[in-house]
C-alpha cells in the first residue's frame, strides 16, 4: 500500500484527486493547487504551472514593460527662459601665463545671447609688467 502523502487530504465521503506539483514534485489535493503567473509585456500571463499554494513565486513587477507617453506638442512662439544670466560665467580657466580666462553669455536688448571672451587678470597671478598696466 502506497503512503498517503503529507499535502493530500483524504475524506471518504467525498474523494479529491491528487496532483503533483509541476514545481517540487510533491503530491498533494488537486483542488488546492494553484496555477503560477508572471510579468509578461503589459499584464500578468499565466506560465502553465501547477503548484502548492507555498510555492507561488510573487510575479515580478520589472520583468513587464513600462509604456512611457510621449512628450507633449511644443507650443507655437514658445518664450523659453534665459538661463545663461543665471551662468555667469559660463566657464573659468586659467591661461599659460596664469591670467584667468572667462566665457560667458551676454543677454541684449533684442533677448538674443552672445558668447563674448573675457581674459580677467588676477593681482596675484600677472607679471610685474603686467601688475603695472593693471588699474
């Protein structure tokens, strides 16, 4: 005679089948098994796998796919702002003969920016003969 396995459930009065799990091999009732499912594409798909109710795996959230909408129609005439007032100045670097060199972006009138060049001279980093023309 066959061992009654420790998941299966026996009532003579009304019989259930066994089933195997598709996962441990474990016998236990049928009717308590369930079927596994996982993250495919948009929505959750059954993956056609019998187990235990302990078994269930937790279907992952990251193996589906995220659809990102698209960015919104531009605006006619848009006014975007002026960030480059707020970058003064753009960029600093020092030059071979140690004076400090600047880019920065010069709002007009009209609202349109220039880059203009501008070479700093610091007191400490000049020549003598350049801390003399410096005023």
């Amino acid at each position: 005679m066959r061992k009654h396995p420790r998941r299966a459930s026996v009532d003579p009065t009304s019989p259930r089948a066994w089933g195997t799990s598709d996962r441990s091999g474990f016998v236990g009732t049928q009717r308590n098994m369930r079927w596994q499912w996982e993250w495919r594409g948009t929505g959750l798909a059954n993956t056609r796998v019998l187990v235990h109710p302990d078994e269930l795996d937790v279907p992952q959230r990251q193996l589906g796919t995220i659809f990102i909408p698209p960015d919104p129609l531009p605006i006619i005439n848009a006014r975007p702002e002026q960030y480059n007032i707020d970058e003064w100045p753009v960029s600093t670097r020092y030059t071979t003969d140690g004076r400090i060199r600047a880019i920065a972006g010069v709002v007009h009138g009209t609202g349109a920016a220039n880059v203009i060049e501008r070479i700093v001279a610091v007191q400490g980093n000049l020549s003598a003969s350049d801390r003399a023309n410096v005023r």
